[in-house]
C-alpha cells in the first residue's frame, strides 16, 4: 500500500507549543493494511524498546484508514487534543500537510543513521529544502513479465520502452486469452515513466510558481508511447481503461497478462498469486537499450505533529522507528523497500529479487510537483482524465493534453 493520492490540504493548522513533556502518553497514528499482522508485530518491538528506554512514557499506537485520512488529519490539525504527537502520511500529500501548519521541521542532524539515507528519498520528505518527514520506506515500479510464455514464445524481456508494444502485440496474437501488458487508463505512476523518459515532465517551476509541462512535445511522446498499450491488441480499453494499479496488477497476478509494471511493495502478493514462480522482473527500460526509465518514488513519511507537547520524545521515536534496525525488520515483515542505502544493499544481498527495484532507484527517480495545490490536481484525476479520453475515448492527443495542462495551470494559480 503506498499513499499515492493527495488530500485537500489543511487551511490552518495548531499553534505550535513551547511544552515539551518528557513523560505521559505518546500518541501515534499508523496507516492500518489488508494484512496488518506482521507490521503490527514490528511496532510492537519498536514500542516494547522505547517503554523501556523512557521510564513514565507509554506508546499509543492507533491504526487508521488511508481512505479517511484527510478527514481524519484536517481535524487534527484544527484541534490538537485530538491529534497524535506521530504519524504515518503519504509524501504526496507532504506539501499540503506542511502549507497547512500540521508538521513540524525535523532535526536530523546528530542522528548516526541519518548519514545514509539516500539523498532522493530524502528529498521527498522535504518542502523548500527543509525535512518535515523521515521516508520510512519507498516504494518505485518496474516490469513484471512471465517467463514461462515469454520463452514459450521467444521473446526476451523489452530492452526500450519502443520494444514493449510490438513485444506485448506478440503476446496477444499468439495467446488471445492474455493481454499483452497489463496497462491501466487510471494507472498514472505507471504511465509517468514514459513521460519522463521521453525528456518530459508533470510541470515545471517558473519562479516560486509551478507550470504545466504535460503538453510539451516531450510529455506527449510519452503520452501517445503509453496509450499505445491500452488498445484491443495488446490491453482491450473495454477492459483495461477504467483499471489504476492496483487492478492492473491483480490481472497479472491472476495469470491474465503478460507484463505488467508494478512495485516493489507487490512482489509478495505475486508470489502468492498463479503467477508464483513463473515470472520475473527487470527495470522498465528508457528510451535506449541500456537505460532505465525514472520511476515514481512513492512511499510513506513518519513525522512529528507541530502541535505536539513531546516533541523530543516525538523525535526520538520516529528515529527508533525509521532507523535503519526497524526499517529492516519491516522489509522483513512486510516487503517494504528500506530508505537507507547500506541498508537497500543488505536486502538486495539476502533477496536477489529486491535488484530491480534497486537498480530503478539508482537509476535516478521522479516525483510530483511539490506543492499544496498538487493536492487539487490530484482529485480532480487530471492526469487519469488525460490518459482515458485519448486511450479509450479516442479523443486528439493534443487537445486532450491542452485541457489537461489548463485545468493544472488553474490549480497551480489558485
């Protein structure tokens, strides 16, 4: 699970307080899952250890729903009684929270671990330059393809982002039954790559302001590259248009696709899915054989609430937490991609599958533009809307790009 779509952000947030208790009651919000258990197992450890280091201090961990999220932050951020002193939020959502005075700058400098964290996961814990949330852990995409029909067929892994229609048309005209690729209309950090290894790009700041870049010629060869995919030969939109991620990789995983592009943070349920042991992975490629595609960097911050009374006590457990000892027991536990190099390289060592997701990272990765009004943008699905009306819609290209980098601009100025 990785928070991927932002909220509505926050107008006013807590005043922030000189009080800095050192006893009492720690209160702390994390994101609930489908499977809980495992990640629940992990913070209890965490807990246990951080009782025991701070005599008089008890850890309250509440587990909260992704879904209501921005409900349930708006009203902390307008009554502090009612917020935690730590969270778990989403780092698209991490400039809305901060323009609307939820979280406060994290400190740090002074912590052992610190040192390692790679420099462009960090950056998405950052507004401004300044680090409002510890990445806890990141999540990027790469190709998921089934080995078993790829040599049935003879066909070897797309090694550029041009071989991967042709390659998934192969596919579907031997076997019917499959789709080529499993591409979503809706599925907007599948289709991103492309944009970014064509030279495109979401928006691009202009002063202290951000401007739609999604209908430069560079975006929109990534755009026509992508849909492209979503056509009865290779991805039927009948079938495929309405699909985001999480669809798109449920299809692969129920033995229905070829290929499919999908995270690091799915390779456990695909491992328990049909497709168990009749795939594998390789990074999506660029745009020349050789290169890598940059990915999305999703994932999830911890931070500490700017209303909080125990900001040292707050501190200390995010680092406890998101240090590089409990990142690698929820890697364990979870599957949840460390944000520490030398610890990305210890679990790249003990599970060979992780490389890929590794080697993405390395290869340089993307993020949304950092601002509170991405917030607008995303709920207004502008960029889903985009890919829909020219895949399944039919719908110009051009104008549809047009419409789309208006509707961004509106937002951008508002």
């Amino acid at each position: 699970m990785l928070a991927m779509t932002g909220c509505a952000p926050v107008q006013s947030g807590p005043a922030a307080t000189g009080a800095d208790q050192q006893t009492g009651q720690l209160r702390v919000w994390l994101f609930d899952e489908v499977n809980r258990g495992p990640k629940e197992a992990v913070v209890k450890e965490a807990v246990t250890e951080f009782q025991n280091a701070h005599q008089g201090v008890t850890v309250d961990v509440q587990y909260i729903q992704v879904q209501t999220r921005a409900e349930r932050f708006k009203a902390a951020f307008s009554d502090p009684k009612s917020a935690p002193d730590v969270a778990e939020f989403g780092n698209t959502d991490l400039a809305g929270y901060v323009a609307g005075g939820g979280f406060a700058e994290l400190d740090l400098s002074g912590w052992n671990d610190a040192k390692d964290l790679l420099p462009a996961v960090l950056d998405t814990g950052k507004v401004d330059g300044k680090v409002y949330g510890l990445p806890w852990y990141v999540g990027v995409r790469a190709l998921y393809y089934r080995t078993d029909v790829f040599n049935e067929l003879g066909l070897k892994p797309p090694a550029t982002l041009d071989e991967i229609a042709p390659t998934a048309r192969r596919v579907r005209e031997a076997k019917p039954d499959l789709l080529g690729i499993s591409a979503g209309g809706k599925y907007t950090y599948g289709a991103m790559p492309f944009v970014w290894a064509n030279g495109g790009d979401i928006a691009r700041k202009d002063g202290d302001k951000y401007v739609s870049a999604i209908d430069s010629a560079e975006s929109k060869a990534g755009l026509r590259q992508y849909t492209e995919l979503i056509a009865d030969d290779i991805c039927p939109p009948a079938q495929c248009a309405g699909n985001g991620g999480d669809a798109s990789v449920e299809a692969f995983r129920a033995g229905k696709a070829a290929m499919v592009i999908g995270g690091d943070f799915n390779r456990k349920s695909v491992d328990a899915s049909s497709a168990a042991g009749k795939y594998a992975v390789v990074p999506l490629p660029g745009k020349t054989a050789g290169s890598i595609a940059p990915a999305f960097s999703g994932g999830n911050l911890l931070g500490v609430m700017k209303g909080s009374e125990r900001k040292t006590l707050a501190k200390e457990f995010v680092q406890l937490l998101g240090g590089k000892t409990y990142q690698r027991k929820m890697f364990d536990a979870m599957g949840n991609m460390p944000t520490f190099a030398d610890v990305q390289k210890a679990v790249a060592e003990s599970q060979p599958a992780v490389e890929p997701f590794i080697k993405t990272l390395n290869a340089g990765t993307k993020f949304v533009p950092v601002t509170p009004n991405w917030a607008k943008i995303d709920a207004q699905a502008v960029l889903p809307t985009l890919i829909q009306e020219v895949a399944a819609g039919g719908n110009d290209l051009d104008a549809a790009a047009k419409k789309a980098a208006d509707a961004m601009n509106t937002a951008f100025a508002s």
